[in-house]
C-alpha cells in the first residue's frame, strides 16, 4: 500500500508528521512525502523516507501558480499511483482533493488544523473569502474524510455543511515525541514565562506583552520571553520592529526562531498562550509532555489540552488584565506550578503521544474497507 502525505511545507512534515510516516513504515506501507523544497527535505530523506517537490505558494493567489501547483500535483498523483492520500493546510487540503478524485485515488483524507486567518478575517475581505473557501471546502471534502483536532471546528463544518458527520474524525494533534519531551527541574532563580508561537498578533502575542507590562509595573519577580520568527506576509504578523522596541524596553526578550523547543522548554516555569484561535496547539501539548504548567485562552483547541486548574489555567482571549492575574497566581505559587506540570504530563502520556495519535490516523485510514493497516 502507498499513502502520500502531503503539507505546505516539509517543516511541518518533519515537524509534526515523522512520528505518523515511521508507523505506517513499520506496518509496511510505502510512504512518499510531498512538499515544498526547504532545509528540512535532507532530514526527511536521512530517515529514509521518498520526498517529491510540489511547489505551494503561501503569498496570495496567483491564479496562474495556483494552477501550475494543481496541474503539477495531478501530474504526481497520476504517476504515484497511492492508494491514500493524507493533505494538511488548507491549498493542500483544497487542490490534493479534487486532483485526487480526477485520478480516481481510493483513500482521500484531509485534515482541518483550525480554522486560521479566513475564518476570522475581518472586513469586505474577510467576508469574500469566506464566501470562496466555503465553496470550495465543499468541493474538496464531498466523500472524503476529514479529520479535526477540536470538537468546534468539527461542529462548525458540519453546521455550515461544508462536510458530512459521518465522514468526520476527532484528533486532538499531531502527537508527541514523549522520550524527546521530558519533565525536568524548573531553572533556579527569577521564574521564566514562556510565550513559543509564530509573531502574530492572532496569537496573542499583544495580550501577553500588555500582561508583562502589567506585572513588571507592580515588580513582579519573572522573565517573559518570545520565542518565534516573524511571518511578514502574514495579515497578522506583528513587525521585527515592534518586536525589538518591546525588547529594548525591557518588557519582554525575544529570542527570535527555535526548532528545538525540548532544549526551550526546560528553560521555563510556565508556558502560555493567549491565542484567539487554534486547532489544538502544538506548543500547549510540548509543554504538557515538558510537565510545564500552563496559562492559554479559554477557546477550542486550547480547552483539549488544558484543564482548568489540572495541568493550567485558562482566561478569556483579548484580556491581558485576567491573563496578568492567572500569571501572577502562578509565579507566586511554585508548588502549584509543580503539581500542574506532573498532570500535564500524565494528560501527554494517556491522550497525546505520537503512538495514540498515529493509531487514531490509521484507524481513520482503515474506514476505506479495502485497506487494513
């Protein structure tokens, strides 16, 4: 059997999909990655995976790329031949699906990480593109199978009719490497609050500066510090300068881009993400697997990791005032910070491993009778 997994960048392959092409590798399947070139594709490669290029466009809508991407990926489905096809990000998910169907490919799986920028955008803009990925989200899911990380999303489809409810899947994630991903001691010293997302102010990423500043102003003992790159062709995107003149003023430290978050997140004492919107994040999920505790948004996505005074604490989203106050609580109480982070930690282990999440994928794959993986 043949399952191509195709994403809009091998980053996010490499990243949040290796865990699932090992597995299905080791129940021998043959497994073909499908993306974009980048500096991830030797890796892929050095694990001993087949990787295609496909070029995906993340600036605009070229009608003239988009095309050259479609006819492109139809060309590589027809010569592949797979019997699966797995798509993640919306073009992936939009274009994979309709060349899947022209090539007549049996399995067709497409998974839903959020609602992102369309969903929420504002504006005559907003509502045009809405308008268009609705449509097309309805041609692209008709008789394949779709799989969500959180239950509103999964109900927001299914009330907009854009998917059937019994071709749909709940997933929370893409899994965790927990032997990559360990609990150890917080550092000595001033307590560090961590904030790991991409600059968007989508993110929270004001929310959190506006709590810092909040707290420094009343001498709070505690470091906040930034932890990713800037996506300028990001509608949302918070600007380089903005970001160091936070800095410079000593609100918070921005330690720009990381890809390796389990040498950052031993580096803190809580973990937090005042973000507006998510599918299931994978930064609260690291953080859980880290036994970190954590401060988040009270919004789908979040709520499926975090449980409210379990492993976290949660506020509503756009409230830096309710978000200082939940900081605080866990800045002064490191004991509650520790008993948090241990059941974050059991919560990784019994919901969110890369095994249990690779199996619930597979089970998702064997829905198509002809398969049994």
């Amino acid at each position: 059997m043949k399952v191509i997994l195709f994403a809009n960048t091998d980053w996010y392959l490499y990243n949040f999909r290796l865990s699932l092409a090992e597995i299905l590798r080791s129940k021998g399947a043959e497994v073909v990655l499908l993306s974009p070139s980048g500096p991830y594709v030797v890796q892929l490669q050095a694990a001993g995976f087949r990787w295609l290029p496909l070029p995906v466009s993340g600036k605009g809508m070229n009608p003239f790329e988009e095309l050259k991407t479609f006819w492109e990926l139809r060309k590589t489905y027809r010569s592949e031949k797979p019997d699966i096809v797995h798509h993640f990000t919306i073009k992936c998910v939009l274009y994979g699906s309709v060349a899947a169907r022209w090539n007549k490919v049996e399995g067709i799986v497409n998974a839903v990480t959020g609602l992102g920028y369309i969903f929420h955008a504002l504006g005559w803009r907003g509502t045009l593109l809405r308008l268009f990925a609705r449509l097309f989200y309805r041609l692209a899911l008709k008789d394949t199978q779709v799989v969500f990380q959180n239950r509103e999303d999964r109900e927001t489809f299914i009330r907009l009719r854009l998917v059937k409810a019994e071709s749909t899947h709940l997933i929370p994630g893409s899994g965790v490497n927990l032997k990559k991903f360990i609990p150890v001691p917080e550092p000595q010293g001033t307590p560090v609050v961590l904030f790991a997302a991409r600059m968007l102010w989508d993110k929270g990423v004001g929310d959190f500066v506006e709590a810092a500043r909040i707290l420094k102003s009343d001498h709070q003992p505690a470091r906040f510090v930034l932890v990713g790159d800037t996506y300028p062709n990001n509608p949302s995107a918070v600007s380089p300068q903005q970001l160091t003149e936070w800095s410079n003023e000593g609100i918070v430290e921005w330690w720009g881009w990381h890809d390796d978050m389990e040498n950052i997140l031993p580096q803190s004492s809580i973990v937090c993400l005042p973000t507006y919107h998510e599918g299931a994040p994978r930064i609260l999920i690291e953080a859980a697997a880290a036994g970190r505790a954590i401060v988040s948004s009270d919004i789908a996505g979040c709520r499926e990791i975090v449980q409210e005074g379990i492993n976290g604490l949660t506020v509503p989203p756009k409230s830096p005032v309710e978000l200082a106050q939940a900081l605080r609580k866990l800045i002064d109480e490191p004991a509650e910070r520790l008993r948090m982070g241990r059941e974050g930690r059991k919560i990784a282990e019994n919901r969110f491993s890369d095994e249990i999440i690779a199996m619930k994928t597979i089970g998702v794959y064997n829905t198509y009778v002809s398969f049994n993986l």
